[in-house]
C-alpha cells in the first residue's frame, strides 16, 4: 500500500500536462484529462485516491469553472484541493475559482521548483486536514463511549440492588429515544433537536438513582405496600434529585439539569396526579413526561416480583386506556400509532448491540453537523459495501449496471460486460455502442428519460425491450431503481438498473399453449383442438375429400378389470402411439374422450385401403392381449361439410359395428340414420 | 544548433527556460513536443471555418504551450490574437494580419526545432 499519492491533471494541451507530469513524476503518480468531463469521470472512479488536481481554465467540452462547479456539488472539493494552472491569470478569473475552492494557482511558464513546491504543501495540509478529522471522530467516539458506559454502570447498580435484569435501564433509554423521534416529528413545541434526543436518552438511565436510599426490603417487596412503605417507596424521586442537585460541580451542565427533571418527576401524571409534586400537563418537563412513559411500559412488558409480564399490545391498551395514570395526549397518539414499530425495535435490541449502534449514529451526526468529512472508518464501510455489490452482482449472472447522472457514464458488472462484449466503463452514452447496438435505435433514450423523470417517490422503472444480445435480438425485461440525493429538492444521482432475459419466459409461454391442446395421457390432440383443426380444413375443402374415422376400444374395461388400471393407461398409450405411427403429420388424431379416437385424413380417390391399413394395425395384439376395436368412418366428399354431422355419422357407423360383431370397420350408409339417437356429440 | 542557438534564431529566451526546467535534455524533449502539439494547425482549421469561439481556445492553447517554453516571439503574437479573439461572435478583417504573424513565426520556431 506504499503506493504513490495520485495528482489529476486536468489541461487540454498535451505538452503542458507532459511539462507538468515531468516535473511530479518523480514523486506522485500521475493521472492526465484533457478536459473537464473526462477529468469528472475519473474523479468518479478514483475519488478516495487522487490527493491533489491541478486545473487548467480554458478547455473544450467542459472548462476548468464547470468542473469546480461539479466537484462542489459532489462534495469532492472538500477534500482534494485543486490548484489552478491557467494561463489566466486575470483577478476576475482567479477570485471565481478561489470562490469555487481552489486553493492556489499556479501560473505559466511553469517554474519546476514553484509547481513542485505548491503541490507537495497543499498534499500536506490537506493530509493533515484528513488526519485531524479522523482524530477528532476517534475522539468523538471514545468520549461518547465512555461516558455511555459510566451511566450505565451506574444504573445498573442502581438496578442490581432492585433485582431487575439490567435491561430495563436499556430499555427505558431505546424506548425514551423511539417516543422522542417520533414526537419530534409531530410538533415543534418541544424544540427537539438530535442532540437534546440523545441528552434526554441518555439521562434517562438514572431515573431510578434515588432508589439507592430505598431500604431493600420495601424494594423487593413482593406483597403489596402499606401506606407507609408507599410513601417511603415514593421518596426515590426526591432522593434522586437531590443527589443531583448535591453534586457540587458543574451543576450547570445540561445532562445534570435534565437528569435531575427525570429522577424528580418521573412519576407525575398529564393530570396532576402523579407524585411527588403533583405538577399537571406541560408543568411537567417533556424529558420526565417521556421517561415516565417508557418506566412504565417497560415495567407492564416486564415480569416483577410482584407481577407478571403482560404481552405488548395489553400493555398498550393499559397505557392509553389511563389504566397506569394520565399520560399527554400526543404521547399516547405516537404509543397508538407507533406502538408495533417500537415493540420490533425493542426486540432487536439486545445489549452490546444497541450501544453501538447509538455510538455510530451520534457520531455520524456529529460528523455531519460539525462538518467534517468522512472519516476512514465511514470509507471502509463503504468500500465494503462496494465489495459486495460488486460480489452479489457477478455471483447473479444477470446484466447489471449502475448508471451515474454527472458525470454521465455506466458501469456495468463485469460478467455482463464480458457477456455483452462491451466494456466496463461507458461514457458519451448516446454515442456508444451500447446505446445503439445493444439497445434498438431510439430505446436507450427513451430509457434514460424515463430514468430522468422519475422521482423518489416513484424510483422503480420496468420495461420491456428487445435488445441485441450478442447478436440475437431477444426480449428483455429493464428493471431500474433510482438513486436520488438527500438534498431539497432532491436530485438524481444515479440508478441501478438490471436486464433479464424473458425470452425464455415467453416462449415456455408458448409451448404452455401447445401443452392445451394436448391429451395430458397419450400426447395425442384433445378434442377441442382436434374439432378447430377439422373445422377449419372443411371450411377451406374445395375439391378435397376428407374422412373421419372414429373408434372406441371395445375391451377397455376387460383389459382394467382383469390386468389393472395401469395396463389399461398403458393399453391407451399403445393405441395412440400405433395411431400416430400409421398416420400422416398432416393428419388430425385425437382421443376425445376416456376410449375414444379420431383420425381425420384426406385421401385421393377412395380411403378404405387407408382405413383398412390402419384397423388393422390398431388390432395387432399388445402384448398377449387381443385388442379389439369398433371404427365407424364417414367421409366428407361435398355432401358433408360440417365437423358435427361428420362426426355424428362416423360415431353411429361405430355404434353400428359395436352392436353387432365388435371388432371391425363399417363405413356410414343411410341404414344407419337411426342408431345411437340417445348419443350426442361428446 | 544547440538548445541556445536555437533560442537565439526563434527569438526565444533561453535563460528562463532553463531557469525553470533546469536542463538543456528536458528542454530540448519538450521542444520536440511543440512539434507534435495540435493547437496551431486546430487555431487555423478555426479560422478558416470562423469557428471563433474555437479559434479562441486555440489560440489560447498555443499561447499556454509558447510561455511555457519561452518561445517569447510566437507567444506574444498568439497572445495578441487570443486577446482578439477573445469574446468574440464573428469574424473580421482586423484578425487577417493577427494571424498572418502567428503563421510567420509558427513557421520559424517549427523550422528552428525541426534542426535540433
């Protein structure tokens, strides 16, 4: 990790960024753009290494002011110094860059020894600048833990003492900060701010300190109190105050002031009948207002010596239905509204954790409202969480990208680049190929705009597209989420956006298609889409002729009953399979119901050599079984041109075989007009 | 023609050059980068077209790369016409000579290198 600090050089003149890269060569390695959108996209990529940039003013496409511009909207300018080498040396120019945060300037001819020596100061003091803040979060983050931990020992002596768990000091203090959020978001009248939240929380941690003058006996007594013990019980909130109050120094400090509202009035009530001065509505501080809130829901979810656990929603409906005392109407509207959030929050919370947990939030929020930069430890989360999108996003064999709105440029994932043949990086969207060969012409701008005009309320995009996937168009699915930033109003920064390939969906849709209208058992046509086909080879028949042959196996049930159902299905898949096999393609065959076959054929001059061909092949034996058939035939030859008379005629001609011998073919003839007249058309 | 001649033909001033870059080697490879450096050939193909906001950068550039080099002559007649150029929308008579200067020692200084 020795590696050599990176300077960007930022000019449009490649003899002057060569100059310049000679004289700093020796000692920082050097990234070169030519102009300030190039420079951008780099700045982009290697945002955490570039330590200095030197600028140039006058430059094609993106000029030196514009990229200033950029890097203050994106924060850069905080912590890599830039210094100006424009030829420009006009104060107008020069106070608009410093005004946009440039540091120094540099100006031409390039002197070797000045260039050298105002690069490596400003690379100092802005390493230094980084230093200090991480020393300061370091600081930050030492200090809160410890003083943390030091009301927390004390309150879990407190606690010790008590008998209880040591959770509930933990407890009072998440649901204190849960209650306070969500209050601070509802009104104004409380001037909550962060760090009063975290002051309030924090103290709430001694609320029971007076408990410590308490005689264990009264404590830990299991039975209920007696007037006296009650009143002795009761004392802990004086007590408590009192020694706050007592403490002889710095009384003045805010976490003094409110610990001691806390302890004092912890359990008065909205209604003036709390103790121990029965203060009433906004007399009581809201610091004690919430803490009681949180005492006493704790206290109801708790098992104590003297009761036992009530589930959640119970202990809600107590607090709300005044069964506890009175409690602020707008607290009790954030306990009915919020109560399933806070009892989820509560569950997760487990000791270690949550101290943590609270650790990182203040100090990300000192951090940010101090104004200092991020810390390393804040870019090591983020590199980690880098890692693993990149990690998630190659493990997934999908086409992701990441598109960034300024500087505009796309980042695929490496398998989908390798997939698609295009590169990682892509810049000058419009132009590139991915724009225009993968996506059809038109398609991507379209995408882009969609992506453009989304808002975060609305930040999910799908579309469907036909891309060119190396080389295939196939149908694609573009699923995008939009990145907005935190500012008002906010602004796109970017959009994560994956491509799936439905081509596959659509043709299993297809073939699902196919699949209705087939016989689920032998494969053959069912009869819905055995009839279409008839029907519309009649409709078109003009000189054709055209038989449908209709059979029925007569020794079905024989072959069931004597060699079990298995065989019978066994026996079906046989006949179809024979049928199929002595059939042309162009043919219709279909089982149309438990038994029964058609075959819809064309033939030339007359069919009964093909019919006969075929009755003979179904009749061969299966196995050692006789298989036994009654096919009727009836011929469409311009008198007959409708699929249910044929097959009205074909099925009596059938019925007529099976009535008298079994076991043959009979073509219909007029005699037959009157068999069957109880049969319909299946 | 040593680096000095060189300076003296073109009309450039050699002590500042190797004031700042220190040696005769360094100077004399970036010269040869001048050689290379497209913005003269960019500062006429501008002019031709009337592209003036382009013909500006150019100029511009040239002038940067010139001072950069110490090659005082051409750089003071790019620095003139980039100063002319400056702001400007459209094109006039009055940058006709402007440029044919520029042309002129463009033409020297590139000769002087070119016998490096």
């Amino acid at each position: 990790m020795n590696a050599k600090k990176k300077i960007l050089i930022v000019d449009d003149s490649e003899m002057n960024r060569a100059l310049l890269e000679d004289m700093l060569s020796d000692d920082y390695e050097i990234l070169e753009a030519e102009n300030g959108l190039v420079a951008s996209q780099i700045l982009q990529e290697n945002e955490m290494d570039i330590c200095l940039v030197l600028l140039d003013i006058v430059m094609p496409v993106m000029d030196g002011f514009a990229l200033l511009e950029l890097m203050n909207r994106k924060g850069w300018i905080k912590n890599i110094p830039v210094i100006m080498i424009s030829a420009e040396t006009a104060s107008t120019y020069m106070d608009r860059a410093y005004g946009l945060g440039a540091v120094d300037y540099v100006s031409r001819p390039f002197d070797e020894r000045t260039v050298r020596h105002r690069v490596d100061s400003n690379v100092i003091l802005a390493e230094k600048q980084r230093d200090l803040s991480a020393r300061l979060a370091a600081q930050i983050y030492a200090k809160e833990k410890d003083n943390r931990l030091m009301i927390e020992i004390l309150s879990h002596i407190v606690e010790f003492r008590n008998g209880e768990s040591g959770l509930h000091v933990i407890h009072v203090h998440a649901i204190t900060e849960f209650l306070l959020n969500q209050l601070s978001k509802r009104t104004r009248k409380y001037n909550l701010n962060h760090k009063l939240i975290s002051l309030i929380s924090n103290a709430s941690a001694l609320h029971d300190v007076g408990k410590i003058v308490i005689p264990s006996e009264i404590l830990n007594k299991p039975g209920k109190f007696t007037d006296e013990e009650f009143e002795i019980m009761k004392s802990h909130t004086l007590e408590g105050a009192k020694m706050l109050k007592d403490i002889p120094f710095r009384s003045d400090e805010p976490l003094i002031k409110i610990s001691y509202e806390i302890c004092r009035w912890h359990h008065e009530r909205y209604d003036g009948r709390g103790y121990p001065d029965g203060l009433k509505g906004e007399e009581i501080p809201i610091s004690a207002q919430v803490v009681a809130l949180a005492d006493v829901y704790d206290a109801l979810t708790s098992r104590r010596v003297y009761k036992p656990a009530f589930p959640h929603k119970q202990a809600i409906d107590m607090i709300i239905n005044g069964a506890c005392g009175a409690f602020n109407p707008l607290l009790s509207d954030v306990l009915r509204e919020c109560g399933d959030e806070l009892y989820l929050k509560l569950q997760e919370t487990s000791q270690g954790d949550s101290s943590a947990a609270e650790i990182d939030s203040t100090l990300a929020r000192t951090l940010k409202t101090e104004g200092t930069e991020a810390s390393d430890r804040t870019v090591k989360l983020l590199e980690h969480e880098r890692t693993k999108f990149k990690i998630l996003s190659e493990l997934s064999r999908e086409i992701i990208f990441e598109y960034n709105a300024e500087p505009e440029m796309i980042t695929l994932s490496e398998w989908g680049a390798d997939y698609l043949g295009m590169p990682v990086k892509i810049f000058n969207l419009e132009e590139s190929s991915f724009a225009t060969k993968v996506f059809a012409k038109g398609d991507f701008s379209a995408l882009l705009q969609k992506l453009k005009t989304a808002s975060p309320e609305n930040s999910s995009i799908i579309e469907k597209y036909r891309l060119d996937i190396k080389g295939v168009n196939t149908w694609c699915k573009v699923y995008a989420r939009t990145i907005f930033s935190d500012a008002e109003p906010p602004v796109l920064e970017g959009a994560i956006v994956k491509i799936v390939d439905v081509n596959d969906e659509i043709s299993e849709i297809k073939s699902l298609e196919h699949e209705v209208e087939k016989d689920y058992a032998t494969g053959l046509l069912n009869r819905k889409a055995a009839k279409e086909r008839i029907d519309s080879a009649l409709s078109d028949i003009g000189n054709r002729k055209f038989a449908l042959v209709f059979f029925d196996l007569d020794n079905l049930k024989e072959a069931n009953d004597n060699r079990g159902h298995l065989f019978g299905d066994e026996l079906l898949k046989h006949i179809a399979e024979v049928t199929k096999q002595n059939t042309r393609t162009e043919d219709v065959v279909a089982r149309i119901g438990g038994d029964e076959f058609i075959i819809f054929m064309e033939y030339t001059a007359l069919p009964e050599e093909q019919v006969k061909r075929i009755f003979s092949r179904i009749t061969q034996k299966f196995g050692d079984f006789n298989v036994s058939v009654s096919m009727g035939v009836a011929c469409a030859d311009g008198e007959v041109t409708d699929y249910k008379e044929l097959f009205e005629k074909a099925e009596k001609a059938a019925y007529s075989v099976k009535n008298d011998k079994k076991n043959a073919y009979r073509f219909y003839d007029g005699s037959m007009a009157n068999v069957l007249k109880n049969r319909g058309v299946r | 023609m040593t680096v000095k001649e060189c300076y003296e033909v073109m009309k450039g001033d050699y002590d500042d050059v190797l004031s700042r870059l220190r040696t005769d080697e360094r100077i004399k490879k970036f010269l040869i980068k001048v050689l290379s450096d497209p913005s003269f050939s960019q500062l006429c193909t501008a002019m031709d077209s009337e592209n003036m906001e382009e013909a500006f950068r150019a100029a511009h550039t040239l002038k940067g790369v010139c001072k950069n080099m110490s090659i005082t002559n051409l750089a003071y007649s790019a620095s003139n016409l980039t100063e002319a150029l400056r702001g400007r929308q459209t094109y006039g008579d009055d940058l006709e000579p402007l440029l044919k200067k520029v042309k002129k020692d463009y033409a020297l200084t590139m000769a002087c290198i070119q016998m490096l």
